[in-house]
C-alpha cells in the first residue's frame, strides 16, 4: 500500500508548521471553525503558503450549512475564490446542496468551478446530508478537478457511517462509474477506526479538532498529528 494522506485542518500558519512537523500530507484551510469552517481571507492564504510547502485546499464557503445563497452571495464568493487564485490557491473545497431537492446545487458549484480555472477541488460533506448519495456522485462526476470526496459515510459521523464508506470503497476499487474519486475520510473519525477502515482499502484521513487536544481555541498540536501520522505508517 502507499503511504495513505493526512489532511489537517488549519486556521493559521501556525497551525500549518504544526501539522506539517506532524507529518500531514495536505492542509484543509479554513475560518471561523464556529461554523464549520468558512473561506480564509487572501491574506491568511498567503502567509500558510509562505509557511509550509504542502499542499492546501482552501475552502469556498460563506455561510454555516450547505446552500449557496442566492445571487448575491454567489458572486461574493466567486469574487474571493478569484482573490484567492491570484494569490496562488490552486486546490479548494467546495459542495452545496439544494435546500428543496437534497441533490447537488449544480449552478453554484459550476459558477465557482468557472473562476478556480481547472483546480483540483474536494466535494466537502455536504454528500452526507444529500437526498442521494449515489445519484450525487454520478451527477457530480464529469466536472473538472473533482478527485476527493469528503465524508463521514452519515451526517452523525463515522461511527455511523462504517458500513457506507466500507461499501463506497469497494466501488472506488472496482472502478463503478461515479465513484472514481478518492474517498476522504473525516467527521467523528478516531484512531479505532483505521485498522477498519484501511483493512477496505481507504487511504486518505482528514482531522480536525483530534489534532487540537486542548480544544479549538488553542493551536494545532504537532505531536497530535505526529499519533495520526504514526498510526496510519503502522
């Protein structure tokens, strides 16, 4: 097997040199992780990359859940995405549903797809709350720079999840139409659960507050990062 992917959540360059001297792979950047984690200004883009040599999705995202917004709010965020992209940002996170349907929001996550210009990009959790899974996916599957799909396997999290993400996997392997991108594994994930979840052929992980012991007003924890790093490498 390769060496599977760590992925951290950041908020800051600190936390990006930790979770780099940690052994992460790849940086979720991300702000105001009260609302699970909304777009970073250009200017905290600009000091992560300057900090770490990584890779780092950016989140594209404005308001706490997962709808778009209307218009307005659309071309607010296509305006920061293209801020960011100046600025060097060539991976993001990104997902949006319909609020009536449950299904992809496939006007939104074109216009933001129009002005990122081809970046690889991470279709975030928002799969887990969709009306269908499956019926996401194949909607989903011939827009540019899609490679990941970030999930728990359910909206409680992957303890709950085991049994979809073990089934997803085994399509991911089996090259079913659809399910070409990699799984990203993250909501409620814990160390128990790798053994599981590798044994299934699934090699990428994302952490947030499990790199953040004292909470997440305080930094990341290299040596927290380094227990997952470690754990993944067994």
């Amino acid at each position: 097997m390769s060496r599977p992917i760590l992925e951290v959540i950041a908020l800051s360059a600190e936390d990006a040199e930790a979770a780099r001297a940690g052994g992460a792979d790849r940086l979720e950047l991300v702000s105001d992780i009260a609302a699970d984690g909304l777009t970073p200004s250009r200017e905290t883009f600009a000091a992560v990359r300057a900090a770490v040599d990584i890779p780092i999705r950016v989140m594209l995202r404005t308001t706490d859940g997962f709808a778009a917004g209307d218009a307005a709010d659309i071309a607010a965020l296509r305006a920061q995405a293209q801020l960011l992209r100046a600025e060097g940002a060539d991976e993001f996170v990104l997902g949006f549903l319909d609020g009536t349907t449950g299904q992809p929001d496939l006007h939104a996550v074109g216009a933001l797809l129009e002005v990122v210009h081809g970046a690889r990009w991470t279709f975030h959790r928002a799969i887990d709350r969709a009306a269908d899974r499956e019926s996401l996916r194949k909607s989903l599957a011939e827009l540019p720079g899609l490679d990941t799909y970030l999930t728990a396997g359910s909206a409680t999290g992957v303890q709950d999840g085991l049994d979809v993400l073990l089934a997803e996997s085994a399509r991911t392997l089996a090259g079913d139409p659809g399910f070409e991108a990699r799984i990203l594994v993250g909501g409620g994930l814990r160390l128990d659960h790798l053994p599981q979840l590798r044994a299934a052929g699934l090699d990428a992980f994302h952490i947030g507050g499990a790199a953040r012991p004292q909470g997440w007003q305080a930094p990341v924890d290299a040596d927290a990062v380094r227990r997952w790093r470690t754990a993944l490498d067994a």
